[in-house]
C-alpha cells in the first residue's frame, strides 16, 4: 500500500488510500478551494482524519472524536422524538426528567379514575332492549297523561253544564205578556202547559246525559291514572337496571380507553428510563471527550518533532515564494484538531493557491522520507490560477529542486501561455523537464484523445 494503512482497520472513521491520494492528485477544480480539502464542504472529520494521518499525527485520536460526535448526535435525535397518542398525550417528547415525572402523575390518575370505572361497571345483556323498552313506556305514558288531560278539560265542563241547567217557568211567559198588556186566551196557556211538560222532559234528558259522562270520565280517569302509574313505575324499573347497568359496547370502549391510557403510561416510564440514559449518556461522553482531548494533547506533544518538521518545511516553502515565512498552524481544541495556513499579503486569489502549494509540497516532502511512500505529486493548471508570474516561476523551481532531492516525482500540467520564461533563473532550464506537449498537430493527443 502506498500510504501503509492498515489492512484490518475496523474503525469506522479511518483513512483510505484514494481519499489520500486525493491530497498528491487534487481532482478538478473545487479540490483548490483550500489546502485541507480536496472537494468543497468536505466533512470536518474527514479533514480531521486525513490530514492528521498525512502529517504523521494520531489519526485514531480524530477518529475517536468523530465517534463520540455522532455518539452525541445520537443522543440529541434521541431527545427530539415525538409522538402524539390519541389520548392527547405527547409521550415521546424529551424535554426533562421533571416534565415527564410531572406528565407520569397525570396519567397514572387518569388510569386509576379508568381503572375504578371498570371494576364499578355492570353489563346487563340486553341493555339495549331495556332502554327501548324504557323509551316507548315514556311515549306510552306521554299518549295517556295527554288522553287524561283531555278527559278532566271536559268532565270540568260536562260538571259546569250539569249545575248550570235550568228548566223555565210557564209564569215566566204569562207575566211577560201580562207586562206588554196582552190577555193570553184559554187555548194558549193550555198549550204553554204542553211545551213546559216538553221543555221539561229534554232538560231530564239532558242532565241524565251529563251525569252519565260525568260518572264515564270519571271512571276513565281513574282507569288512566292507574295505566300511568303502572307505566310509570315499569319504566322506572328499567331505568334503575340502566343506571347501575351498562351496555357491553360501553364496557368495550371503557377497556380500550383503559388500555390506551396504560399504554401512554408505559411510553412515558420508557421515555423516562431514555432520558435518563441519554442525560447519563452525555456525562459519560463530557468525561470521554475531556479524557480524549488530553490524550490528544499528549500525543501530539509525543509527536511533536513531527509537527515541527511539517510546520519547518512549509514555513521554508512559503519563505522561498514571498522572501517571508508561512504559517502552518496546528491546534487540539474542543473538537478535534484544528487546522490553518497563513502567508503574508494573503488577500489575493494567487497567494490562496500557493497556499495550497506549500502544503501540498510539504506533504510530499514528508512523505519522501517514508515508506512505503506514494512518491508522487501532480497539479494541474488550476492551481496557478491568479498566481504571478514570479511566484510561478518560483514554484516551478522549488518544486523541482525538492522533487530531485528527495526522489519523488512532481508532474505539472500547464497551458504553453502560462509559462513564465522570462522569470526563471538563468540555470533553471524548463524545456530540459518537459515530457509531453500536446498540440493540434495529428500525432499531438495522449492515449489517442486529441487536446
């Protein structure tokens, strides 16, 4: 292997050989954006990882802390599920010990007050039934007290009409023509005898007639109240058998909304038990990141002559392009390792790339000196992108010097416009280090792709 990775490493944070080889063979123009990465966005323990194994640094340190990163991502989704049962309760909300302990009281009640409504409930078998049966008693007992009221309205009147009949007197009549000075004759008072012995007979009639309604109604009221009262305690039979007795449908539903509750019940002592896993998960992990962080510390001043070799070499670098020392700065914080380049008049496009330059030089010097080693460097075009002709000319050199000296293979590709030829050194002879020109000529292609 080109870099001596392990062949049995099981981490699941570890480097392989083509992200690493990414770093001596930047792919496409995002891969010099900056000099830790080789593709924009690239993740942070990536960055960790690899440049950390480059440098010849813990790399299994900036493992381990991507580990307990996602041990800790873990734990926070952990505290963000939510689930919302139908008894309106959120039982998979993790907000604190105290909110679920408070929620846990809650419905522990509400299970007791379902709890006693169970072992209070009687189910009669034909509930159904004897609510109908309740139900049309009412109707029948309505239908009778409405007949009655009817009855008493009119024995009320037949008993006015019965006191108020009256029979009118033969002398009535005579003294009204007596009054008006009419002498009736013989025939006509005989014949007024006729019509009150008639009147008379009607008017007996007429109070037989009421009497005998007065003593029916009577009798029929007496038969309805007795019809109502009947009725009326049936139904009230039936309604106490309701009132202490329930359907099974009720005592169905009853034992669902039991078991709904209790189930809330459990999801809660589960989220309970959770949090306080997770709560003792994030202790565990504040003493494991702490107890890594000062391992971390303590290997990188173990490894130090390492560091200040791969700082020495790029601050070397960045001094022979701009006559003043870069800065390769490498920290352990908080979060892993940290990692940052600096060199003087840093502003413009160019000097971001020599940047970028440096460190990949450096790397390729350090990696010299090691083996197995890829012993290889290639940049393409890009990276001298907004580069001055000067720094050109002087990267061109530095780059052959190293590569000559220490025995790896620097290769560059450059358009022909690029070249800065009238700023090489007088002893630095580029043509002699060309290898390959690819024109429009037939013939000028590489592996039959005509550029």
């Amino acid at each position: 292997m080109a870099f001596g990775l392990p062949i049995n490493e099981e981490r699941q944070f570890s480097p392989t050989f083509r992200s690493l080889i990414s770093y001596s063979i930047r792919p496409g123009k995002d891969a010099f954006s900056t000099p830790f990465e080789y593709f924009r966005k690239q993740p942070e323990w990536e960055k960790q990882v690899f440049n950390t194994f480059l440098l010849g640094l813990s790399w299994e340190d900036a493992s381990d802390w991507q580990g307990i990163k996602e041990q800790e991502k873990l734990l926070d989704s952990l505290k963000k599920l939510k689930k919302t049962n139908q008894t309106g309760v959120a039982t998979r909300v993790l907000g604190s010990l105290g909110e679920l302990e408070a929620a846990r009281v809650r419905v522990e009640q509400q299970l007791q007050r379902k709890r006693d409504a169970l072992g209070n409930f009687h189910v009669y078998p034909q509930y159904n039934e004897l609510q109908q049966e309740a139900d049309l008693l009412t109707a029948e007992i309505h239908d009778v007290t409405n007949e009655n009221l009817f009855n008493r309205q009119l024995l009320t009147f037949y008993q006015s009409s019965l006191e108020q009949e009256g029979e009118p007197s033969q002398n009535d009549v005579v003294r009204l023509y007596e009054s008006a000075g009419v002498e009736l004759p013989g025939l006509v008072s005989r014949r007024l005898e006729e019509v009150e012995t008639f009147h008379h007979q009607i008017i007996e009639n007429r109070r037989e007639f009421l009497a005998t309604e007065v003593q029916r109604l009577r009798r029929a009221i007496t038969e309805l109240d007795n019809i109502t009262r009947g009725k009326t305690e049936q139904r009230a039979s039936r309604l106490e058998v309701l009132q202490t007795h329930g359907a099974l449908e009720e005592y169905t539903r009853l034992q669902e909304l039991y078991l709904e509750t209790r189930s809330s019940l459990n999801d809660i002592n589960q989220r309970i038990d959770e949090l306080r896993k997770v709560e003792e998960g994030k202790s565990s992990l504040r003493i494991e990141k702490e107890l890594l962080k000062q391992r971390a510390r303590r290997d990188y001043e173990e490894r130090h002559t390492q560091a200040e070799r791969a700082i020495s070499l790029f601050n070397s670098n960045s001094q022979a392009l701009y006559d003043a020392p870069g800065t390769l700065a490498i920290n352990v914080g908080p979060n892993g390792f940290q990692f940052n380049v600096e060199i003087e008049r840093d502003r413009s496009e160019g000097i971001g790339k020599m940047k970028i330059f440096c460190y990949d030089l450096m790397l390729a010097q350090l990696w010299s000196q090691r083996n197995p080693s890829p012993n290889i460097l290639i940049h393409d075009s890009t990276i001298f992108d907004g580069v001055d002709e000067r720094q050109l000319a002087l990267a061109l050199e530095l780059a052959t010097r190293e590569s000559e000296r220490l025995g790896f293979q620097y290769i560059c590709t450059l358009n022909s416009d690029m070249i800065p030829s009238t700023e090489f050194s007088p002893e630095f002879n580029f043509d002699s280090f060309v290898r390959l020109k690819l024109t429009d000529d037939e013939g000028g292609n590489l592996l039959g792709v005509s550029f």
